[in-house]
C-alpha cells in the first residue's frame, strides 16, 4: 500500500462571519438639548410668548395714543417712542438678568430690599401729585417704587421662604414673620395711597407662601386678618369707599355701575367678535377713562373683538403654564419658588385688569403687563421675566452635562457588551469551522478537522 502523508484541510466556505450590527445609543434630545440646537438654552416658548404680548402692546399704545400725541406735541408718534424707549430699556434689563445666574440674588436681595422699602418710606415725605393725588412717583411720574416694590418682595420672599422650608408650619418661623414683612411694604404703599399693588403684592405673597408648603390654617388667620384690615381701609378712604359702592350698585343694574365699567362695555359691545378694525375704537376718544394704560383692555375689545381679547386671555395662559413648567424644573428650591411667584404675579395683574374691566371687580387702577402704556409696568415686567429667562438657562446648563454623562456612562456599557459579543462571535465562528466541512461530505458532521490522505508517487 501506499504510504500517504497527513495534510490540514480547511473548507473556507465554512467560515462565515457575520458583521456586527450598527450601534444605536437611542439618545434622544431633550429639551434643553433643543433649546441647545437652535443657539438658546432659555425657555424660547416664554420667549416668543413675551415677544407676542410686547408686540400687541407698541400697536395698542400707538392706537390709543397718537391722537393725544398729536394734540400735544403736533406729532403723533412721540409718545409711542417714549414707550419704545422703556421697551428697549426692559429688554437690556431682561437680557442682563437672563445672563446673571439667579442664585445670586439670594446674596444682593436684602440690600435691595432695604433700598426698595427706604424709597417707599421718602416718597410719603413728598407732596401730592397736583393732578391725580396721592405720592407714588419720582423723577416726573417716571419712575414708580410701588412697581418695583412688588418683584424686589417676589425675590426676597423667594429667597427666605426656600430657607425654612419645614420650618413655614411653625408661627414663631413661618406666620409672624411672614405677616410683618408684608405688612409693612403694603402699609406703605397703601400710605400712598394705591390699594391695588398693595393687594397685587398681598395677594401674590399669600400664594408662594401657600406654594411653599405653609399651613393651611396658617393661610386661614392670614386671609381672616387681611380680609377685616382691607374692609377697615377701604372704608377710610373715600375713593375706594366710593368705587365699592359703584361696584355694588352696578351688580344688578349696569347702569348703575361707574362710568369707567360703562363705556368699557360699550367698547367691548361694539366689537364684537371680529372688532371695528386697529385704529377704529370710537371710545377712546374722550369717552372711555385712561384708554392707554387701565383700559386698554377694553379698547383691544373693541378694535380686536371677542378674538382678539381670546388672544391676550391664551397668551398669558401660556405665560403661567411655562412659568410652572420651568418652577418644575428649577434645580432647587429657590428657582422653583422664585418662578412660581414671578409667574402668579404676572397673571395676577392681568386677571384684575381684565375683571375691573368686564365688571367683575370694583374699578382699580392696575396695568396691563407687557401691555399698557407706562415705563416703570414695562421695564418691572420685563425684569422678571429676565429672572425667569435665567432660571430656565441655569436648569438647562445643568441639565446637559448630567446627560452627556448619562450617554457616556450608556456608551461605555454599550462597548463592553459589543466587545464581548465579538469575541464570543469568534469562538463559535471558530468552532464552526473546525466542526463542518463543505467538500464531498456535503457539509457531515465530523469530530474535529477534516483530514484525507494523498497517495504519494
């Protein structure tokens, strides 16, 4: 017989290697990672919200002001322009705030503060106002501390309510001194006297203590208390004693109502659902009072119609509902407090306005935030939403490096597993072909590599 020698044969249609699939991480943007995309790492629903609301201000407050502006100064722009003034100065006043990380103002708010409550404590020392009475501006009705007084007292309150935290349901931590602060900036502000942003701050106060986690009871002595001082006030002071009146009378028969609430729902009937058109109301032509700034309301009823008013209405609705959205995501306590009390006192001014105007409250003279004519409501407004603005940026800086480590820490998990399914693809690829043979055995199953014998010559 032949001698033969042993040769190692590998069949390499045996050998099949499949590629690994393509790895997908599944990161999903989130939406500060949006924001991020698109140049911004601020809320830019709050602000195009803000934007559409400036936007219907400067066309009402031309509406309602060119024929003054006219009479007055022969051109009927230039009021317009002084609103445009205060409008660029709000924008730079939100735009520093935005950038400024809003936890510092836990370190700057007492001195503010101070300031704040020293400028309310001088204006009681200056005569009244010769036209309307009362003392609550300087620098020629330019500048008003009552508007000023109403975000300083959002900030502090932000501040010191999130520093007791459990402590709020104790009177000695919580009510009393709660109660003395608040007193005394409306005290002095109500001294001036204007009782609606002394209410517009008791109000928005009362809610971020509610929204701090201060006891219901608590909140019950605080509305009793207020409830009898605001009846004793009221009716101390004879304005206010008499728009009550007006208001009580009006409830059955609106004839009986003040003349304000009268010509504002004629203004409101005359538009109807689609409005005269901008620039056609009738009664802000000497009929309807302040139809620039308490009335403009009713003068949008009127030009705008019902679909216009439903407008403004939405618009703050979102306002408020991205307020919350972004107290809900603050990084702590303060940003959270802090964004919630700038979002109820924005819609808190707007709902008063909005009630005096169709009758639901007695008449006072609250503005339109973002919209009524007045520097210091427009600058004031526009700062807290730089507090907002600026929350919403610290929480979504803080929130993309917490993802990017999250992805790497995903990644870094996705590497070991693939690693380790390719090694392991390798040893069965490799004990594939040791185990199959594709030639004349039709691929039978052998114990171990195919071996066949060659005659040799």
């Amino acid at each position: 017989m032949a001698d033969y020698d042993e040769e190692l044969l590998i069949d390499l249609d045996a050998v099949s290697v499949t590629a690994a699939p393509a790895r997908t991480t599944g990161i999903v943007p989130r939406p500060a990672e949006r924001k991020k995309l698109v140049g911004l790492d601020v809320d830019v629903y709050l602000l195009l919200v803000v934007g559409v609301l400036v936007a219907i201000g400067l066309m009402m407050v031309f509406s309602t002001t060119f024929d003054w502006s006219y009479a007055e100064f022969g051109s009927p722009s230039v009021i317009f322009f002084r609103q445009v003034r205060s409008l660029l100065i709000g924008l730079a006043v939100m735009g520093v705030l935005t950038l400024i990380d809003y936890r510092r103002w836990r370190l700057w708010i007492v001195p503010v503060t101070i300031a704040v409550i020293g400028l309310l404590v001088f204006l009681l020392t200056l005569p009244e106002h010769e036209e309307f009475g009362g003392r609550r501006a300087l620098f020629g009705d330019s500048v008003q501390p009552g508007e000023l007084a109403e975000l300083v007292m959002i900030v502090y309150l932000s501040a010191w309510l999130s520093s007791k935290r459990e402590k709020l349901r104790k009177l000695t931590y919580g009510l009393i001194p709660f109660s003395l602060l608040v007193g005394v900036v409306c005290a002095l502000i109500m001294a001036q006297p204007d009782l609606s942003t002394a209410a517009l701050i008791f109000v928005s106060s009362v809610t971020m203590f509610f929204l701090a986690g201060a006891d219901l009871v608590q909140l019950a002595l605080v509305g009793i208390v207020a409830g009898a001082l605001g009846v004793g006030v009221a009716t101390q002071i004879e304005y206010a004693r008499v728009r009550i009146e007006h208001h009580l009378e009006g409830i059955n028969q609106i004839q009986e109502a003040s003349w304000h609430v009268q010509r504002a729902t004629i203004a409101f009937r005359n538009g109807g659902w689609g409005g005269v058109g901008l620039g056609e109301s009738s009664e802000k032509f000497g009929h309807l009072p302040f139809p620039h700034t308490d009335s403009i309301f009713a003068v949008i009823g009127e030009e705008m119609g019902i679909v216009g008013c439903v407008l403004v209405v939405a618009l703050f609705v979102i306002l408020v509902y991205r307020g919350f959205t972004i107290a809900r995501r603050a990084p702590d306590a303060f940003g959270a407090v802090l964004s919630a009390g700038v979002s109820c006192w924005i819609v808190f001014q707007a709902l008063l306005n909005m009630a005096v105007l169709t009758g639901l409250l007695p008449f006072t003279g609250v503005p339109l935030p973002f919209i009524s004519y007045g520097g210091s409501s427009l600058v004031v407004s526009l700062a807290g939403m730089g507090l907002l603005l600026s929350v919403s940026r610290v929480t979504a800086r803080n929130a993309i490096p917490e993802r990017k480590s999250a992805d790497l820490a995903d990644i870094d998990e996705e590497d070991t597993q693939h690693d380790t399914e390719r090694s392991t693809g390798w040893a069965i690829t490799a004990a594939t072909t040791r185990g199959y043979s594709g030639g004349r055995d039709g691929g039978r199953h052998i114990s171990g590599p195919r071996r066949r014998r060659r005659p040799r010559r």
